[in-house]
C-alpha cells in the first residue's frame, strides 16, 4: 500500500511526498483508512511508529474544507516537547491545506498563546492542565470540536493528569470523532478510553495480538454436541477470572448463555442483535467482575476493550485465520499470561490447518477424558505448518490484518 492509494487530498498527498514518505508505516496503514471514515480508533501505538501522521493526515483530510477559524480539532498531549513535534508535523503536512494550528503548554507565558487563540485556529494542540487555563479564561470555544485525539495517554496518566484530561472530556461535544493512542494499555489507560470514546465501539489497532507472548494456546478436539459440556468443564477447572467465548453466530451466542445459566453458570450475551443499551449493560457487568464470562460474536466483540481476561475461548473454529489472532490477542495482555481455548470439531480440523499455516506452528491436539471425539484427532507435522515456498511468509507478526 502507499500513500497515493488511500484517497488522501491532493494537497496532502504533496506536503507528505516533501516529507519524503511513499509507504505509510504500518499503523498508518491501519489506523489512516479508518480515521478517514471517521471512525474511533484505539491504539496501542508506541513514539516513532508514525502515529502523529497517523492521526494527523485524515485531521486534516476532514478540516480542509469548511475552515472557519473555530476550534474543531484537540490534540492532547502530555509533554510540551510533544506538543511542539505535532504542531511542527500539523504545519507541515497541513501546509498546502490552510489548515491553522497551534500549540499551547505550560511552562509559556499565556498572553502570546491566547493571542494566537483568539486569532482563529482549526487544530490546537494543548498539554491538559493548559488547555483548562485558556478554556476557563474563555480562550477557546470548544463547541464546535469535531476531532479529539489522546496522544500518549499512558504518559498523560503517568504525569498525573487523569483529573484534567477527565474535566476537559466532560466538556467537550458528544457527537465527535475520537483517537487514542497509548504505548501499554493498562487498567488505567483502558479505564480512560472508555471515558474519552463514550464506550463507542472503537476500532483497535495495533501490535496487540503480536505482543501477546504470554498466550497458552490449548486446541481441544471434541464432537460439536460436546463442546458446552467440555467448555464447562473446563470453566471449573480454570477457577477464576474474566473469560471471553467467542462464537460465530448470534443465535449461538444467545443459546449458550441461555444454557450455561441454567446449568448456574451466569454469562453474558453480546451480539448485535441485542440493543446498545444491553450490550452496554453486558460489557459493564463483565468489567466490574459481576458475571465472569462474555460470550461475543466476533462483529460485536470488535469494539470490547477489556484488561485482564485470563481466557479466551473459541468455542467454533473461525473461518478466516487472522479472526483466531485478533481473537486471542483479547487475553495476555500487558505482559500476562493467559489462555487461548479452542474447541475443535471433526468439521473444523481444516479450518483449524489454515490457523496453523498463517501462525507457523502447530497445535497439539488434546482430548478431554469424558468429551472423547467420536474421530480421533490427527496430529499434524510441525513442518506442515511451515510454508513451503521461500518468500514472505503470512504469519501473524507480517500478516495484512486489517484490524489489531
Ligand atoms: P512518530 O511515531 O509519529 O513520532 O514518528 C516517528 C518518525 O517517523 C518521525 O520522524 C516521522 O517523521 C517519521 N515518519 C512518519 N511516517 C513515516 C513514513 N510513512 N515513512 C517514513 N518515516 C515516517
């Protein structure tokens, strides 16, 4: 992919070809298609990804047009070393756009910055505690913010601004694009996200699933009739903590809730049949530990941004192999360990191969006593899942993913 095919302006596409760039990197490839829908997007994203870029391009994209010198794009960060390198990358990519944006930190004298305020900008660029200053003074008018981006916001956390970044969401607009960008995604960090992106489903990006070394992928072959009593078990023997199952269909989904509590286990149902409303209510309980399991379809788990999940359990074998990535990648996070629970079928031993291949390693299939498949398992060569040919190879870390 370059730059040239991703439906930047004209007058974009020039100021990053004098920056020297045809190939996004690889957040930008992910996270510039996305933001150009105006869409949300969380990222786990570290410094020298070319994540300023990332969000910048489809910021400017949107405020080319329409420019009437009232604030409509907030970009917080949290050190003023940083809010002049984006305000330096704003200019410049936004140069042939008439784009106007400004910086404003601590440290500074107010007057120059309230001056160039009051003059009229599109994109301001504001450390937390600063840009509270010129709000309560009146410097700004924020009413007509239609993009917010969070850079760094472990950082942001790190330096103590959570009571700040909190005020300022607060008063912003509702009906607004939001980009959070994060290096780790802590309980902290997730519990800002939640705020800033008003629990909209956001679109993840990211090296998560890649970072994720602590998964235990645990491949279960069993009879499809089998799979809720196996997954039970399995629950009982694995005490403690949130679990994820994931399942293909809608109806499933609401089936195996629906069993599991009878049999006294309580779990939730998520899916997009269900309204906002409920599936905010079933995201809420599983956050606060009230009910320990999840049960998703793969649309709807999309936008599910949960810390700690010690499991995540494929409950069918997903079609496409990069869904068993993004699916795993849900647990281990931040350095834990966790497990990847898959419940295989006589049906799915070729969807399950496919996996193998795109991952480069294979699984051992087990056999639960009491679940015994009807057909045995066939374990297959390492080197089965290995690719043949020289050339690149579809693992996972080079995969194309469309969404991390
Ligand atoms: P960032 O992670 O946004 O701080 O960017 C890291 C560095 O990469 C900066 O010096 C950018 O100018 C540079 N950069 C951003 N995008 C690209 C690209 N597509 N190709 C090459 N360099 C880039």
């Amino acid at each position: 992919m370059l730059f040239d095919e991703m439906g930047l302006a004209p007058e974009i596409l020039r100021a990053v070809k004098e920056q020297g760039y045809d190939t996004p990197t690889p957040i930008q490839e992910q996270a510039i298609p996305v933001g150009l829908e105006r869409r949300d997007v969380v990222g786990s994203a570290q410094t020298g990804t070319g994540k300023t870029a990332a969000f910048l391009l489809p910021i400017l994209q949107r405020l080319k047009d329409g420019k009437n010198g009232t604030l409509r794009a907030l970009v917080l960060v949290p050190t003023r070393e940083l809010a002049e390198q984006v305000l330096v990358s704003a200019r410049n990519y936004g140069k042939y756009t008439g784009v106007k944006a400004v910086a404003v930190y601590g440290g500074m004298a107010m007057q120059p910055q309230t001056k160039a305020l009051k003059g009229g900008v599109d994109i301001v660029v504001a450390t937390p505690g600063r840009f509270l200053d010129h709000m309560g003074r009146g410097n700004v008018d924020s009413s007509k913010l239609e993009v917010l981006v969070l850079d760094e916001a472990d950082r942001m956390l790190d330096m103590g601004f959570a009571p700040d970044v909190n005020r300022i969401l607060d008063s912003l607009p509702t009906e607004r694009q939001t980009m959070f960008f994060s290096a780790t995604i802590s309980s902290d960090v997730d519990r800002l996200a939640r705020h800033a992106l008003q629990n909209h489903a956001a679109v993840e990006i990211g090296n998560r699933a890649e970072s994720a070394e602590g998964i235990e992928h645990m491949l279960v072959a069993v009879d499809q009739a089998d799979k809720r009593g196996a997954l039970k078990k399995m629950l009982e023997e694995i005490p403690e903590g949130r679990t994820l199952v994931f399942m293909r269909t809608k109806h499933g989904v609401d089936k195996l809730a629906h069993h599991l509590h009878k049999e006294g286990m309580d779990a939730a149902a998520f899916h997009g049949g269900r309204t906002q409303q409920s599936r905010n209510k079933a995201l809420d309980r599983f956050r606060e530990g009230k009910v320990r399991l999840l049960i998703a379809t793969d649309v709807a788990a999309r936008g599910i941004d949960v810390d700690n999940i010690v499991m995540v359990v494929n409950y069918d074998v997903p079609k496409d192999p990069e869904v068993y990535v993004h699916r795993v990648g849900r647990t281990a996070r931040a350095g834990a360990q966790g497990v990847a629970l898959t419940l295989m079928s006589p049906g799915e031993w070729l969807l399950m191969r496919d996996i193998e291949k795109l991952m480069g390693r294979t699984f051992k299939r087990e056999v639960m006593e009491g679940f015994e498949p009807s057909v045995a398992p066939v374990q297959p060569k390492e080197e089965d899942a290995k690719p043949k040919r020289k050339g690149p190879t579809m693992g996972p870390r080079r995969g194309r993913s469309k969404r991390r």
